[in-house]
C-alpha cells in the first residue's frame, strides 16, 4: 500500500473565528466538512473516505464552548468536549444522565478531545450520545446562511452517518431540557472489548404515588436512526413500579426496531438485547 491510500487529500484549511465565518466557508464550498473534535473525521480523511475541497476547524471558535443555564433547559456548545461535559456542575445536576453518557465515551483520551456536537454530527447509529439526545428530547441549534434553527433529536438523525442539516450548516450546540421530577437511565451492552454499543436503551419514567406516571425510552442500534420505544412506554403508563411488570412493559422495545446484523451481533441477538436493556434502564430509572 502506497502512501496515497493512507494520506489524507488536498483541500483548502479554515480555521474560523466564529460561527459567521464557518458558514461563509462552508456555503462556498462543494463538499466541505467541519472540524470538530477529529475523533471521527480524522480517520475517515486518513481513509479517503471522504474527500472535502474545504476544511473547516471550529477549535478557535469560542462561542461554541461551554454550559449556559436557560431557566427551563440548559444549552451545550457543540465544542464541548466529553469530558467537559461529563463534568460540568450544571450538567451533572440538571442532566445527569447526559453527564453518565459523555463520560462512557471510548476513553480518557477520546473524550478530552471529542465533542458533543462532533458526536452527534457523526450520526453513528451505535453511538449513545443520540439515543440519550433523544430520549431527553434535546434540540439541535444549527447555523446556516439564512440564520438559526433549532432540530429536535427525533427529526435530526436520518440514517448512518446522516443529519438533517444541510451542506452550509453549522451544529451550533444542544438545548437539553432539565426534567424536574423525572428519572433517567442509560444501559448498553458492548461485549469484549468493544467501545461502541451492540444495543443500547436509555429510559426515564416519572412516578407519583408508586406508580409510573410517563415514561420516555430510546434505543440505540436497533436500527439506521436511534428510535423512540413509543410501545413501551405506551405500557408503562400508570404501571405500579414494580421491577417485573416494567420488565413485562420491555418487552415491547423492538417492536418497529430494525436492528441490522452484521459483525456486532445478528438481528435476533439486537432484538433480545433490546428487550433486556429496555428492562433494566426503566427499572434503574424507577429505583425498584
């Protein structure tokens, strides 16, 4: 193999200065891609995979950093790092379950330079970052020449490697609502030594009185897009919260999933993992 199957192609590098500048770059390009983290696009340029004419690093645009309170939600900049976001008090207090999520990325090294909005761009079905976006009902806040828009999670990934923003488009950050009262949990199962989730389930569930009041379940790799496991939480509703009859409530997660086989395990496998995942995640949730 020579050296041109292993180096990255010629393309023309911006570093902006901000958002403005980013999105001026990319709307003057044919196939431009942005620089978050790296953790993803770097080795798919190595590859050839993909093969940009214009290059745009974000790591100098400040304003795509950081944690900010907005009253009912808190916004995410999507140059937060996973480390970052794994240990920010606002974080930690008000969205645990994203905190949990973000410090379960690959490992110590991945996540002080992966970001957040590198990791939902990336749109990687196994990941568990959009299946926790969604199941928080997160929006997307995307950049582009005619200005901000938000995305909800349920709309923002549309297959592998796939997002609903456009070529000019900048992800901008995540708007996470705070969920008061409400309980969160996330479970994969990721077998030997694998970083990246076989099948995975995020749950929460509101209770009143012993009782499951609302319940919210996303699954991760059950199919081309994390998905909602609308069933399942149709089931849930007004269930005293007892471990075996959330575990019976489950046992609705594939129901419309799609998991794909392949080398992480075949369908059949997925569909049981889901199951038992799905189980496990309402039942932490609920502390029963």
């Amino acid at each position: 193999m020579g050296y041109s199957a292993v180096l990255p192609p010629m393309f023309e590098y911006v570093r902006a200065r901000d958002v403005t500048e980013a999105v001026q770059a990319l709307d003057g390009s044919v196939e431009g891609r942005v620089l978050a983290g790296g953790q993803s696009l770097l080795p798919l340029l190595r590859s050839r995979r993909v093969l940009p004419d214009v290059l745009v690093d974000l790591d100098g645009v400040a304003e795509l950093r950081g944690v900010r309170d907005e009253g009912a939600s808190l916004w995410i900049g999507a140059m937060t790092t996973h480390h970052e976001t794994a240990r920010d008090p606002l974080v930690r207090a008000h969205c645990p379950l994203l905190a949990r999520a973000a410090e379960a990325v690959a490992d110590p090294a991945v996540r002080r330079r992966g970001t957040l909005g590198g990791a939902l761009s990336h749109a990687d079905p196994a990941a568990d970052l959009p299946a926790v976006a969604l199941v928080l009902g997160a929006e997307c806040r995307v950049a582009g020449p005619d200005g901000e828009r938000g995305v909800p999670a349920s709309a923002f990934f549309v297959g592998p490697g796939a997002t609903a923003m456009g070529p000019n488009e900048v992800l901008t950050g995540l708007r996470v609502p705070k969920w008061p009262g409400w309980s969160f949990c996330y479970e994969r199962f990721c077998g030997g030594t694998r970083s990246w989730a076989v099948a995975g389930a995020a749950a929460g569930v509101r209770l009143l009185d012993g009782r499951v009041v609302a319940a919210r379940v996303a699954l991760a790799n059950t199919g081309p897009v994390p998905l909602r496991a609308s069933a399942v939480e149709a089931a849930c509703a007004g269930l005293p919260a007892r471990a075996a009859l959330l575990r019976a409530a489950a046992r609705a997660a594939d129901s419309g999933a799609g998991p794909p086989g392949g080398l992480d395990g075949d369908t059949g496998q997925r569909r049981r993992l889901a199951r038992v995942l799905t189980g496990r995640a309402l039942i932490a949730a609920a502390g029963v």
